[in-house]
C-alpha cells in the first residue's frame, strides 16, 4: 500500500514538473502586445482616450549651479523657483562682475516675444554699417501677413522705423516682414557674435517660435548692448530704447520701481537691464511657467539695495 502512494506522488510530482516546463517555455516563446493609447477607443463614450500629460518638470533635481556663481544669491534663486518647473536663470552684476547662474535644464528651448530681442539687435547692426536706414521703406507682402492682422496692409510700403515700433507691440506681420528683409542667417551671425551662440532664430513668426534661446544667451545680448561691444554707443542705445515700447512692463521688473529699466518679455523668458541706486544688473530668466517670475525679480532686485 505504501509502494502504491510512493508511486502516486512520484507521477503526481512528474506530471506537475511537465507541466510548469511547458508553460515556462510557452512564456519565453510569447511576444509582448504593445498597445497605442492615442488608438484605444473608449467604447462608453465614443471617444479616443490620450496619452496622460507629462509631468512639465525636465529635471526638478538636477539643480546646476555654474561654477564660480554666488552662492548667497543661488541659494535664493534657487529657492524661488523652486523644483516644480524647468528653469534657467542668469543674474550678473553689470559693475563688479560678480554672477550667479542656476539651471535643471541646458538646452535651448522656444520662446515668444522675448526673441524679438535678436531681432531688433540685427536690424540695428545693420543700420550701423549702412545696410538700412530709418529712410528704409519695407512693402509688406501676403506671405507677411498674420492671422487676423488688420494694422500693416500688403502692397504697402512701411517704414523700417514704424515697423519696429509696431514689433514691439507684438505684431507678428512687423516680425515677417522685418525678418525678410533682414533675413534668419543675418540674425543668426548677429547674435552669436553677441555671445548667443545657442540661439537660433525662426524663419516665419506664424509657422513655429520665435526663437530657441537660453537664459544666458538672453543676458549675453543685453550685456553686450550694454558694453557697446558689437554696437556702438549710439546704437546699442537705441536698441535699448526700443525695448521701451512695448509699454506693459515683463513680469521680471513688475515689482522694481524707481529705477531705469530696458526689458522683453513673454509667458516663457523675460529680460531685463536694471540701473538703479548707483547699480547696473542685468537678469534673464527661461521656464515652463512665469509664476515666478515676478519674485524673483524682486529677489534679485534686492540683491543691489
């Protein structure tokens, strides 16, 4: 009787060995069915689901603090803007030198109004070697035109300097029609010259950003204009002079009062160079949100008093 339940458990174990070699072996031999959110169909309602939002922080903790920075005034920075967002930041003392540049992202990234910087920077360098004047006459053609754009008319001819008037109200037309006659790779060798070796920008306002810049390409242009280094004095001023049009002040210098301020901006980066209580400093900013924008220009600001 024995015999016959040792037997037993032997076929038993046997049998289960088999069993679990087969199934394994059907595992390894199975493919993996990947399937496309973006074409999965939510049959209750009809609709085609999405692929949820990716979190808008590149690299939250990936905080870099350029050597030879402040380290009083990266901690402050730092803190203002906190770990929720992709950011870069550029502060520099325009009289002593001293600065302080913190980051969690490198790369270039698409910025709006604020590339118009470049821009104004290339048409005045321009206007430094004779290639334009304020004589210059643009005509304006279909192709310039924005979407809804009922100010500049084609078929007619605009000044070059109401042209930059109505670009710094933010008139993409002004943008296209001052970026043909300049042209890209102009504007593009102009501004690396500059210092903004990592900025490329846009051929068309209606068809992509702008620009693509950086924090510090932002502060290399306004530090370069401030210095007279590519423009000269003359120039450089009135380049500076421009930024003044486009009447609302950029987030970054909202909260800076009794000081003589030269600013760009838009939701994504903001520029600034602030002369003030015998100081000159200039602070640019890039990130995913402008929440922060206005404390920390505050921040730095007190970072000169």
């Amino acid at each position: 009787m024995k015999n016959k339940v040792l037997i037993g458990s032997l076929i038993t174990t046997l049998l289960a060995f088999m069993l679990y070699s087969v199934n394994i072996k059907r595992v390894e031999n199975s493919q993996v069915q990947i399937v496309n959110q973006k074409n999965t169909t939510n049959k209750s309602k009809g609709k085609t689901a999405h692929e949820p939002k990716m979190a808008a922080v590149e690299y939250p903790n990936h905080i870099k603090v350029a050597s030879g920075s402040n380290q009083d005034w990266s901690k402050q920075i730092e803190k203002v803007m906190g770990k929720d967002q992709s950011y870069q930041v550029s502060v520099q003392d325009l009289n002593s030198g001293k600065f302080a540049r913190v980051s969690n992202t490198a790369k270039a990234h698409e910025v709006g109004a604020t590339g118009n910087l470049f821009l104004l920077a290339a048409i005045y360098y321009q206007e430094q070697h004779g290639k334009l004047s304020d004589h210059t006459a643009i005509k304006v053609k279909k192709a310039d035109r924005a979407k809804g754009d009922k100010m500049l008319k084609p078929g007619i001819a605009y000044g070059v300097t109401f042209l930059k008037q109505t670009l710094m109200r933010k008139n993409k037309t002004a943008g296209n029609a001052l970026t043909r006659k300049v042209k890209p790779a102009k504007i593009n060798e102009v501004a690396h010259k500059m210092g903004a070796t990592n900025t490329k920008f846009g051929e068309h306002y209606s068809a992509g950003p702008v620009a693509t810049t950086t924090a510090a390409d932002l502060a290399a242009v306004m530090n370069n204009l401030y210095q007279n280094k590519t423009l000269n004095r003359q120039y450089a001023n009135m380049a500076l002079g421009s930024l003044s049009l486009t009447g609302k002040k950029p987030k970054i210098v909202a909260q800076t009062n009794g000081a003589t301020i030269y600013a760009i901006g838009d939701s994504r980066a903001n520029v600034a160079l602030v002369q003030s209580h015998g100081h000159a400093y200039c602070v640019s900013v890039w990130a995913s949100s402008d929440r922060s924008f206005s404390n920390l220009g505050k921040t730095v600001n007190g970072f000169f008093k």
